[in-house]
C-alpha cells in the first residue's frame, strides 16, 4: 500500500513538472504571439496560433489577429468573437477599439445595434453616441450634452461636433463661452481655450496674435493697457484671463496690475481674476491669500479654487472663512469626507457642537484619513473591524474557476502586469464579500500583493485587513526598520503607499522597488552607508531596496524633527519641499497635510499617516489614534538645516 502512494506521489510530480515544462513553452509562444501583433507581422501571428488552441490567454492571440485588421474584418466574425466571450474584459475591449472605428467612419447603424452591450464607455465613445442620436433626431442629447461645456475641459475629437451642436443650437452664448475659456486657462490649457475663443460672437473673437500674446506673454500685454479709458468686453475678459497668468509665475505682479485695472472691469470679471490670485497665492502660502480671496466677494468659484481658499484659511486659523466657503461650494464637493471634516470642525470652533458631531458622525469609521480624524473627534478609537471568516476551500475554488481570473494569474505568470492588472480589476466586478476575500486570497499565496490589497479593499461588509494592510517580506523589513529605529507600521504604511509591495515596480520618473527609490537618492546612501559595490541593478533586490529605503526614512526624520508627517512628505516630494511647506507658526499635522501644494503629495501623505494607523493596530493588537501620529508641525525656524543636505 505505501509502495503505491509512493507511486501515485511519483506520478503526481512528474505529471505537475511536465504542465509546468508545457506552460513554459505555451508562455513562450503566447509572448511570440504578442510580438507578431505588435510588429504587424500577420504571417508570424498565424503561425504561432495554432499552437495556442487551448491556451488560457487563446482570445488574446485572436483579438490581436483581428485588431491588425478591424476596419475591414467582417462584422460577423467581430460578433462571433464578442458572442464567444460575452462579458470578458477582452469583449469589452474588442468592443470598444470596433465602436471607435464606426465611428469615425460613422457607421451610425452598426455603431447604435453594438454601443448598448459596452459597459463601461469612455468619453470619446460617448461623444460618439451623442453625435449619432443628433443625426437621428434626438433633441434631448443637447441636455445631456450641455454639462460636458464646462467639463471637458480639453475634449477628445469626437466630441467637438456634440459641443459645437450646443452652439448652433443657440444652448450656449457668449458668456457660457467665455465660461469654458476661463476654466481652460484655469487648467493650464491654453491652446484649448484659444481654440474655444472660436465659438465667440465675431465682435468679441480676439485674432490669433492677439490671444496668443494673452497667453503667453499676458504682462508686457497688460502693462499696455489703459488704467482709464473704457474697455470692450473682448478687452475686459482678455485682460482677467491675463491676470490668471501673471498669477501663475507673481500673485503679487497680478494683484497690482490687477489693482490699476479693475475700475474698467465688471464684477463677474474682477471677482474671477481676484480668485485666480487667492488660488495662486495659497498654493504658495502667501499670508496674502485670503484678502486677495476677499476682493473676490461672493462670486462663485470653480471647485479647485474653492477648496484652496479652505486651505488658505486652515493656514490662518479663520474658522470662519472656512465655515463659509465650505457652505458655498457645490453639493458634490462638499460631501467629500475632506469638507465634512473641516466644516464639523469649523463649527465645532464656532460653538456648534451638535453640528460638528452630526458630521463627524457621517464619515467616522470610513477606512481613510478624514474618516480616522472623525473617529479622534467623536473620542472613538481607530480598530480594524473584527475580522472575517477564511473563505472556506470551496469558496476559493469557485474563485479560482472564474475565467477572468485565471487570465490576470497568465498575463502575472508571463509578466505582462498592465494587462494583468486590467483583468483582475475586470474579474473582481459584481464579486460579494465572500468573493472578494477568496480572490485577495488566492493573489496573496501567488504573491501578487497589490491585487491582493486591491481585492479586499472592495468588500463592503466583511473585512479582513489582514488582506487590506499586507505585511510581506516582514522577515527583511522589520528587523531593518527596527535596526534604523523606525516604527514598522509607517514603513509599511509608506511602503504600501510606494509599491503596493510589487519589488520590480517602476514609477514613470524612474523610482523602482518596494521602496520606490530615485536612482540619484539610492546612490546618495549606499554611498553614505559604504555600500561597497553598489550599482543600480541591485535597487531591485528586495534587501538591498529595504536597506537603502528605510536608512533614507531615518535620514529623512532625523533632518526634520523627526516627525513622520514631515518625513512622508520629503519621502515624496523632497525634503527641501517639506521644509518650504511649513509655517511660520506651529500648524496640526492634518493642516499640513491638507495645505501641501502638490495634490500627489498631499494624497500620499494622507495615506501614508492613515496606513500607518491600521498597521499599528495589527502589529499591536491595540486602538489606535491618528492626531497622536500627525502631532504638530513646528515652524521653519525649528528646521535643522542638515535637511538642505538629502537629495
């Protein structure tokens, strides 16, 4: 009996190592497959299909074969293939790239049958429909297009007939016009807002020199303009879009030309060109800011402007500027736990206790930094929820069988990560609780820690953050972290934050590792450390990227107080940055982060402090408080100048 278990075990082996031998060379073909596609090669395509008949990445083979020729291939094989993986990631992307090319060759019929099926339509598609329901007839699109005016701020092709179908219409005028101008250049998007000066009534359409001296060289333009005589209303908005941009580079330039001209400008104008210079001033933290912000009343302003002026008014300790302006955006932004939380505290300054707890109330126990600051208020301390139950081996099983999962575990298999990631997150849709678990689950054991977290971020009911706050490599972190004398939890906090703990990962800027490392900074300290031998193609080994990393951290702090709020700022942004941003006095740590200018910063700084909150309460077992971690920030002049050093 145990000579043929030992058989059955030998059997088993040889029959898992031969599936192995069989998925290498499959693994190889299919990335022939994908080269061939993406060279053009047709012949070379075909030649390898065959071999892949079977394969669990086949329908990628036949959708690059068919996407070499999608504007000729016959509609009945692009159905035939959409019928075959019916509500698979790759359908919706065959049907996407075959819903782009009816519509530029506007097939209009075919495009109206297929569009329906599509689930999640991107903008330029639904431009695309939106042309098409014009040309039937349908006179409602123009109100389903009109908020898209203001919105779009730089639109895809397609979309230009739908917008400029609102102007033929006569749904949009001169004002709304210059509306959509002002928000373009507010975006920093000149070219279009030049292009947008087109739909003008001809007595206000500047020529083409002249807008492009508006947007390019506004100064010399506004310093010519008279302080007395009257201004047309071409002359007038061009000369508010002008002040936006001398604002850009001198709030304080644009105040004064500002202050010479206003008499000739009307109050719609002057109050916009006055929240230019307030929205400019507060990024930079001028103590200017919210007086230029005054000048401008009550006019309404756009939501990136609106929500600066909270901040300006954080920095200054004016409860009641931001009381006000919070209560003045629009519906939507000031339902973001952000604006819940600043106004509950702004009326909790005033007095109004009941109302600051009401709000509070609203977004304590969310999972995220304003929900963690909510939770400190209302004195409820910060636990992970009680954790649920393993999904049992059945669960995972099923989960396991589902074909879109399979899929992304090929395309990690053959390290084709982009498209790996877009079909798990594709998979994951619709899944339950139970689902979701099983999925972090098995990405977990496969060591895809990133789709992991991103699995059992998704449940709404049970949780286990176990899942949602990973802590691999804790065997070549922690001892490190505490040889450097830093808490484990931030560095698993900023690490999450960084990589999602993909060791070969690769920012755009060229930061790689579970560290994210800039090769400048990496060199910096192995340098600073005698890291002998050192060359960039170890910043990828997990040890050496943890040693590098967490000795930066420690640097990093001790440079700036050794506060963590200071510290995940620089880690991200520059330790230079960091010391800028602080304030001549004291300031929370959660005004700090609110009011750092860069919006990726200040998101990874938010981040970061509230990871480090849950990876504490895992690592010990204990509630947990966020105002403790983010303390208070002091002012410059406590700055150790050893941080103009770090790189």
């Amino acid at each position: 009996m145990k000579f043929c278990f030992r058989v059955f075990l030998l059997a088993l082996s040889l029959l898992a190592g031969h599936l192995a031998a069989a998925a290498t060379v499959a693994d190889e073909r299919f990335l022939a497959a994908r080269d061939a596609a993406r060279a053009g090669d047709r012949a070379k395509l075909e030649r390898v299909a065959p071999d892949l008949q079977g394969y669990e990445l086949e329908a990628y083979v036949e959708y690059w074969g068919l996407l070499l020729d999608l504007n000729i291939t016959d509609p009945a094989t692009i159905r035939a293939f959409l019928a075959r993986h019916e509500k698979s990631y790759i359908a919706e992307k065959l049907r996407g790239d075959w819903l782009r090319q009816l519509g530029k060759k506007q097939q209009w019929a075919e495009f109206d049958a297929e569009y329906p099926q599509l689930v999640q339509p991107d903008q330029e598609l639904s431009c695309y429909a939106l042309q098409s329901r014009r040309l039937r007839g349908d006179a409602s699109m123009l109100a389903e297009a009109l908020p898209l005016w203001l919105s779009l701020i730089e639109p895809p092709v397609s979309c230009y007939p739908v917008l400029e179908a609102l102007i033929l219409e006569k749904r949009v005028l001169g004002d709304q016009v210059w509306a959509r101008i002002r928000a373009q250049f507010e975006a920093n998007r000149t070219a279009a807002g030049r292009y947008s000066m087109n739909y003008l009534p001809p007595s206000q359409t500047p020529d083409a020199r002249l807008a492009q001296a508006v947007s390019d060289t506004p100064l010399p333009w506004l310093v010519k303009l008279p302080s007395a005589a009257g201004l047309s209303r071409m002359q007038r908005e061009l000369a508010a879009l002008a002040i936006s941009r001398v604002a850009r580079n001198d709030p304080r330039m644009a105040a004064e030309q500002l202050g010479r001209i206003e008499s000739q400008l009307q109050n719609g104008e002057k109050a916009w060109a006055w929240g230019q210079i307030g929205w400019q001033a507060a990024q930079r933290h001028m103590p200017e800011a919210l007086e230029w912000y005054r000048h401008a009343g009550n006019a309404p302003l756009s939501d990136e402007v609106a929500q600066w002026k909270v901040r300006a008014a954080l920095r200054a300790q004016d409860w009641g500027a931001v009381r006000t302006t919070i209560e003045r955006m629009s519906p939507a932004l000031a339902e973001q736990p952000a604006w819940v939380y600043w106004l509950g505290r702004a009326y909790r300054a005033g007095g109004r206790l009941g109302d600051a707890d009401a709000l509070f109330a609203k977004i304590a126990g969310q999972p995220n930094f304003y929900g963690n600051l909510a939770d400190d208020e209302l004195d409820r301390p910060i636990t992970p929820p009680p954790r649920a139950v393993s999904p049992t081996p059945e669960e995972k099983a099923r989960v396991a069988a589902n074909p879109g999962v399979q899929r992304s575990l090929a395309l990690f298999r053959v390290d084709l990560r982009s498209e790996g990631v877009k079909e798990w997150n594709w998979a994951l849709r619709g899944m339950s609780d139970r689902e979701l678990l099983a999925a972090s689950d098995i990405a977990q054991r496969a060591g895809i820690y990133d789709r992991a977290i991103a699995a059992a971020d998704r449940t709404k009911n049970e949780h286990d953050y176990s899942l949602r706050y990973l802590s691999p490599y804790s065997d070549q972190v922690r001892p490190v972290a505490k040889s450097q004398a830093l808490d484990d939890a931030w560095v698993y906090g900023l690490m999450r934050q960084e990589s999602r703990f993909v060791t070969n990962a690769k920012s755009t800027v060229g930061a790689s590792g579970l560290m994210q490392l800039m090769p400048a900074t990496a060199k910096w300290v192995a340098r600073k450390i005698g890291l002998k031998d050192f060359h960039q193609g170890q910043v990828n080994d997990t040890d050496i990227n943890v040693l590098l990393g967490t000795t930066y951290m420690r640097l990093v702090m001790e440079s700036l107080d050794n506060h963590p709020v200071l510290a995940s700022a620089a880690y991200n942004a520059g330790p230079g940055r960091a010391r800028k941003w602080r304030g001549d006095l004291a300031l929370e740590g959660a005004v700090y982060a609110e009011t750092i200018p860069f919006s990726e910063t200040r998101d990874y700084v938010k981040k970061v402090m509230s990871n480090s909150v849950y990876y504490s309460a895992l690592f010990d077992g204990k509630p947990q408080s966020i105002k403790n971690r983010l303390g208070i920030i002091g002012p410059r002049t406590s700055l150790d100048p050893k941080a103009e050093e770090l790189p």
